[in-house]
C-alpha cells in the first residue's frame, strides 16, 4: 500500500474527487460500447447523429449518406438520453449509493418529485459556441471523443490517436486561455 | 436494409445507449464543469474515463476478429474502427479541441447531459446541429466537384 505522505498529497492535488467515479464510469461508457459493437460489429460514435438526423430536414448530399443509418442513431442517442436520466434516477437522487460514487459540488442541483436533477453554471454563451465549434470540428475531424476516444483508441488507429491528441491538446489550451481571461464558470 | 434487419438490432443498440449514457452521468463527464477541471488540471480524473473506456473496447476490438466472424444481428465483420489520415483529422481535431475547450462539452455527453436534467445543454446541442449544418452544407457544395466520397461512420 502507499503511505508516503508526499504521494498521497500529490494525489489528493491532482485527484481531489478522488479516480473511482471517474474509472467505473469510463469502463462503463466503454461497455456500452462493446455490447453494440458485439451484436453489431459497429464501433458506435455519437457525433455522426448530428449529420445523420439533418438527413431527416435537408437534402444535402453531405447528410443524405447517413440515411441508412439514421434511425439507429436516433435510437443510440435516445438511449445515451436514458442512461443518463436513469443515472439521475438513482445514483444522483441517493435513491443508490456506492462507495465508489463521490458527488461533488459543481453546477445546480433541482429537486423534483423526489428526485435530484443537476443543470450546469457554465454560461449559455460558452456552450452555444463552444457547441458550434465541436459540431464542426468533429465533423471534419472524422470522429469526436466517443468514435475517435473510445473506439478508435480502443482500436489502435494511428489516426484516431493522432486525432485525440489533437483536439486534446488544443483544448487543453483553450481552457487554459478562457480561464486566464477571467471568464467564470 | 432497413427492412431485413434482425429484430434485436435497434433494442441492443438502445441498450448499448443506455449503459453509455449512464457511465457518462456516472464519470460526470455529462457536466462541462468537471471537463473543464480537466482541462486546466483542477482535476485529472478524466483520465480515466478515457482510458476505462478505450481500455475496455480495446479488449473487444483485439479478441473478436479473432474468434468469431461475424456479429449476430447484422452479419458485419467484426473490424477495427480505423479512418484513414489526412489533414482534416487535424483541421477537424483543431476546431473540436477549441469548442471543448470553450464549452466543456462534447457531443455523447451533451445527449447525457439532457438526461441528467440540464436542460442548459441544449445551447450546444443547438451549436452542435448548427455546426455539423454549416460544415456539411459547405462540403455539400464542394464536394460535387470531387469524385468520390469515402464512407462515412
């Protein structure tokens, strides 16, 4: 066991609410993956819904080749949706505890009916370009964290890592920058 | 296609969202707050989220091809996810990374996000649509120039 004291600090700095929320939620997300890609064969990315669902509004032929596709990655997004919502349910709600659960403090929590729901303090401004920009950028880029992050690292791919180490380190960057502005939250 | 696909395909496939989506509420990665920790390294557990995960469907990506053919409920081959390289995967990385950066949100935990109960993320799903519109209607135009296409994912 570790119990050099300078070690346990520097994990208490870089790690303050602690790795197993982070670790079983991540192995998670990988396992929804996985249970996709084993009836289906398909390695699932998320951000191929924002063209394939304009497909249904616009007859551009940028989205008019996800059409075979579309309808499943509805289904994929309402699922994610779900998941997330059944999280709220019960582990946000403290209706299901774990010692591997820590909750934190960010953003606002809403009581509803019994249930405890979670809306960020991030400004509407940031998400709205922010969000611009991902749509894009994931687009072009061929992949955005789950395609590119999940499956592609999870597949080896030269250009999916070299794509996660791009979009990591430049927004490593912006962060950095819009902090140091004095933008907050 | 659509027609002749097995009957569980769309269930799994529902199934496979939800447990993804309950992990990313689970990782609070669903909260641009904690990503944006990440990102200034307030917090590095995010780590491990990424990892947890490619680690994870590294071990299906490695051991399937190899002991079976082909999937259950579409008859596709089990493959790697593998793109080609070209300068777009860094162009497209680029914007992406200062979107994330800007936001601290990216689009599988946008949909968590919702799910979650903020319904303040539907700013960026606006500026995701938004985006993915503009990107895909200016290569829509310039496309018909080139000859063909690659697959999409």
């Amino acid at each position: 066991m570790v119990t050099d004291p300078v070690a346990l600090q520097v994990a208490a700095d870089l790690f303050p609410n602690g790795i197993s929320r982070y670790a079983v939620g991540g192995m998670l997300v990988g396992l929804g993956a996985v249970v996709i890609y084993l009836g289906t064969g398909i390695p699932a990315g998320a951000s191929t819904f924002l063209e394939s669902t304009l497909s249904y509004v616009s007859g551009q032929s940028r989205f008019q080749r996800y059409v075979a596709s579309r309808d499943w990655r509805v289904v994929f997004t309402l699922g994610i949706i779900l998941g997330g919502f059944l999280f709220a349910l019960t582990v946000q709600s403290g209706l299901v505890s774990s010692s591997l659960y820590q909750s934190g403090t960010t953003g606002q929590l809403h009581q509803l009916g019994g249930f405890t729901f979670w809306t960020t303090n991030v400004q509407p401004w940031r998400l709205f370009l922010g969000g611009t920009l991902v749509g894009i950028g994931t687009r072009i880029g061929k992949g955005c964290t789950s395609g590119h992050g999940v499956c592609g690292v999870g597949s080896a791919s030269k250009t999916s890592i070299v794509g996660v180490i791009t979009f990591l380190a430049v927004a490593i960057g912006t962060a950095q920058i819009v902090a140091a502005l004095g933008v907050t939250p | 296609m659509t027609d002749d696909r097995h009957p569980l395909f769309k269930p799994l496939i529902f199934v496979g969202g939800l447990i993804f989506g309950f992990g990313l509420g689970f990782s609070h990665m669903a909260r641009p707050e904690i990503v944006l920790q990440f990102l200034t390294f307030d917090d590095l557990g995010l780590l491990f989220v990424m990892f947890g995960a490619a680690i994870v469907s590294g071990i299906a990506f490695a051991v399937m091809p190899r002991i079976r053919d082909r999937a259950p409920l579409t008859g596709n081959a089990y493959e790697r996810r593998l793109k080609s390289f070209d300068r777009n995967v860094l162009i497209g990385g680029g914007i992406f990374g200062v979107g994330w950066g800007i936001s601290g949100i990216c689009p599988g935990a946008a949909y968590a996000s919702l799910g979650v109960g903020n319904i303040t993320i539907l700013w960026a799903l606006a500026g995701m649509f938004l985006g993915a519109y503009i990107q895909g209607y200016w290569r829509s135009q310039h496309a018909d120039a080139r000859p063909t296409a690659s697959a999409g994912d």
